[in-house]
C-alpha cells in the first residue's frame, strides 16, 4: 500500500504543511512524517501547482524521493457549460519535460475550460515517456457516474491508466471498490492500493474538520462542529497513524 499525501497547499484539504518540520502546537510536516517513518518516496497529489517548487527543494534537502501529481477535473466536452460530466483523474510528471507539460494543461484548464480539460484536448498534450495518468478512488468517473448519475464518458485508452483503490471506513468504499472491480477486469486495467493521508493522527480529524468549515464559509446558515455540513466526512482514516496500522 502506498501513502499518498496532500498538503495545505491545495486550499481546504490537508492540514500537513512541507515544511522541515512540524510546528509545537502547530501544523504537522508531512516531510517530518515520513523521515521519521523511513518513507522515502513521497507520493504527493495537489489540487494545483503552487507548490511544487516548494516540494521539489525540500525533498531535494532532505534526499526523498518526490513523485508529484496534479489532481485536475476531467469532463465530457470543455464546451458544454454544464457539470454533469466532471470529475477528476490525476496526471504525474516522470521528468523535467512532464513537469513543464503539466504546467501548459493546468494554463489551458484554467484559461480556455473554466478549470476543466477533456479527453480530446488532454491529449494534445499527453507524452507517455513525461506523464503518467491515474484514476483517483474518490472522485473520478466511476464514483461520479455511480453515485451521482453522471454521463462521465472517459476515453483512456491511450493513457495507459492505473487505478487506484482505497478503504478507509467510508459507508460506500466497499461498493465504490466493487465497481471499480467491474471495470478494470473488463479492460484490463492495473490497481494500486493506496492510502490518502491529510493529517498525522486519528485525532487531529476534529482540526481539519475545523480547517475545511473556515476554508468554506459562506454567507446564510453557519456551519460548526457540531453541524459541519461537509460531504463524506465521516471517517478519521485519511493520516498516518492508519497507514501504519494497515501496512
């Protein structure tokens, strides 16, 4: 099983920083965690690209292995204003040419698709010796099209994809992996078990909790606590210490 990290870079998700190390009565360092854990390869999956150059020098620092992935909205037809498509895959840079290409696909979601790509346009961009492409758990075409009827009609046969599959005490995980079952057996298609980890112990849940009703504050009803209204949020499974309980 593979840890796979995000940072507070990707706004509202993670409460791990990728700093040296972790802050007394602060944040956690997810570069901390793994030095003391002895993981050298940090699998590190942001919603943006903001921090990469930050990952790179402290990995670099810290002699880790850093495999830096983008998670980026996927849909039908970058054309068509509606959402009834989108989800999400997630593409890894291999080399310095990926990591450049990674940077024209996160400009043209952002600047021609309202922060969405498609099929037809991803794969002008695609090199399979720079990029690798992977189909989250959470999220992707077959969370979506199963769980909130969504027509996602994803064409992955020049990506070579690897899906992944998670169990983290969610009451659907077990449907979501028998329907990823289904279709990888049908295609062929590789899975990876990994596990997404956004803050250090079971514990610290209640802190991100806190983080993501600051991070989604809006005006009308007020979210707290004890009435958070966050989707799926209904499992401490997502940090470390769970990781290292299952592996």
């Amino acid at each position: 099983m593979t840890p796979v990290f995000k940072s507070t870079y990707s706004y509202g998700k993670s409460i791990l920083t990728l700093d040296d190390e972790s802050k007394e009565f602060g944040s956690d360092s997810l570069i901390e965690m793994c030095l003391d854990n002895d993981i050298k390869d940090v699998v590190l999956v942001e919603d943006n690209l903001t921090s990469f150059m930050k990952a790179f020098k402290v990995c670099l620092k810290n002699e880790l292995n850093l495999y830096y992935g983008l998670r980026l909205t996927f849909c039908n037809d970058m054309n068509d204003d509606s959402k009834t498509s989108n989800h999400k895959n997630i593409i890894f840079a291999k080399d310095d040419k990926g990591c450049k290409l990674l940077n024209s696909i996160y400009s043209c979601a952002f600047t021609e698709g309202d922060g969405r790509i498609d099929y037809a346009t991803f794969k002008d961009y695609w090199d399979e010796t720079s990029l690798s492409f992977v189909v989250p758990f959470y999220d992707s075409y077959i969370y979506e099209n199963n769980f909130h009827q969504k027509n996602c009609i994803p064409d992955l046969e020049s990506f070579n994809p690897v899906f992944w599959s998670e169990s983290n005490d969610l009451p659907f995980d077990h449907i979501l992996n028998n329907k990823l079952r289904e279709s990888t057996k049908r295609k062929g298609y590789r899975v990876a078990k990994v596990k997404t980890i956004l803050y250090k112990e079971k514990k610290d849940v209640e802190a991100l909790q806190t983080y993501k009703i600051l991070c989604t504050r809006s005006f009308g009803k007020q979210s707290k606590l004890s009435s958070p209204n966050l989707s799926h949020f209904g499992s401490e499974e997502f940090c470390l210490e769970s990781y290292i309980k299952q592996s």
